[in-house]
C-alpha cells in the first residue's frame, strides 16, 4: 500500500510513518523540512497551504494520512486551507481514503452537543477544536471516505496497544494517551480501512 503522510516530521507523524515503514508499505512524508521526515520514507517538501504542492503530491497513493498539528505560533487558519487543499486534490486525483488526526473537543458530549460547546470545555483548548471543528464539518460535506481518531492529551511514548476508543465519544474517563497508540490506530484505519466516515475517540 503506498501511504502518503503530512504533518510527518511531527511527534505523531514520525511513529506513524514508523509502523507504515516497518509493515512493508510504501511511505511518502509531506514536510515543510526535508530534515525533520523520517527514515525509510520518500519525500515530499512543501506546505499544506500551497494548493499546486498538495495537489501533486496526493495522485499514486491508495490513502492520505494526516498528523497535522499546532506549534508554537501556528496560525489555525492553515487547518481550514488544508482540508481545502486536501480535498480538492484528493477529490481530483481518486483517492478517497483519508485518516487524520483531531482534538477530542470535537467528540460529542452528549447526542446534542459536542464537547467544546460546553461550559467547562477549557478555554486554552478552544482555539484548536474550532478549528478542527472546521475540518470536520468540511469533510461531511465531501465524498471522501474519511475518519476523524480524536485524543484528549497526548503524551509522547510508544504504542501500548492497550487503549480503549469510542465512535464519535471519548471512552468514559479517558485523560491521555500516548502518541504512539495515536499514530497506530491512524495507520491501522488507514490501511484495513475501519470507522469509515466516523470520529473515533481514543484514551486509556
């Protein structure tokens, strides 16, 4: 199967790229940074932003994985150029398979309400599901077979492949999870093709 990742030189991205390289697949890395990709990967340098890039980077691949995340001083806005740019190419080009990751903001709380509508929701956390609130609803709209893997924190480690998940909830009580059982519930979407147009909480 031949991957393509963006966001693959982040925390996520990197481990992802890991279990793709490591089961056999062919692995292309969508980075702003050729240093920062990892091994065992072709490469793509470029940004999410830029429409041409994305777009000649999506045809040849079976799916697209997504890791994309803030840094210090990321402008949120990129989130909602990205899923433009992500959509447009993958739509144009045939590939419909598409695993990103999201904040758990965007998991229901209950059947009417998700998580960041209400009161108690953390205001620092707010900025980042909005936006991702934005991702989600875009790609409602597409026709793209898609899913949403939704953490709550995630602290950097291994995959434990002891986690619990939850469709469009966050399993009860769940506070974090590392980033290596993220990159390992995306890449196993992505390639068995599971929780097709669902968001899927993941905690321990």
């Amino acid at each position: 199967m031949e991957l393509l990742v963006f966001g693959a030189g982040g925390r996520v991205g990197q481990r992802l790229c890991g279990c793709a390289v490591s089961d056999g697949h062919g692995v292309t890395a969508f980075v702003r940074d050729a240093a920062r990709a990892p091994d065992g990967v072709s490469v793509v340098e470029g940004d999410v932003t830029d429409p041409g890039a994305v777009a000649d980077a999506v045809g040849g691949h079976d799916a697209v994985c997504s890791a994309l995340g803030p840094t210090d001083g990321t402008d949120l806005a990129l989130f909602d150029t990205g899923i433009e740019n992500l959509v447009a190419a993958m739509e144009a080009s045939g590939v419909e398979r598409l695993v990103a990751v999201a904040a758990a903001g965007i998991l229901q709380a209950t059947p009417g309400r998700l998580r960041l509508d209400m009161a108690g929701f953390p205001e620092t956390e707010r900025p980042l599901a909005a936006a991702h609130r934005a991702v989600y609803d875009r790609l409602r709209e597409s026709a793209l077979d898609w899913t949403l893997v939704c953490p709550p924190r995630m602290p950097d480690g291994p995959p434990t492949n002891h986690y619990r998940i939850a469709v469009d909830y966050l399993p009860e009580g769940g506070q974090s999870v590392s980033t290596g059982d993220v990159a390992r519930l995306v890449y196993e979407a992505a390639v068995d093709g599971r929780h097709r147009r669902e968001r899927v909480g993941i905690a321990y």
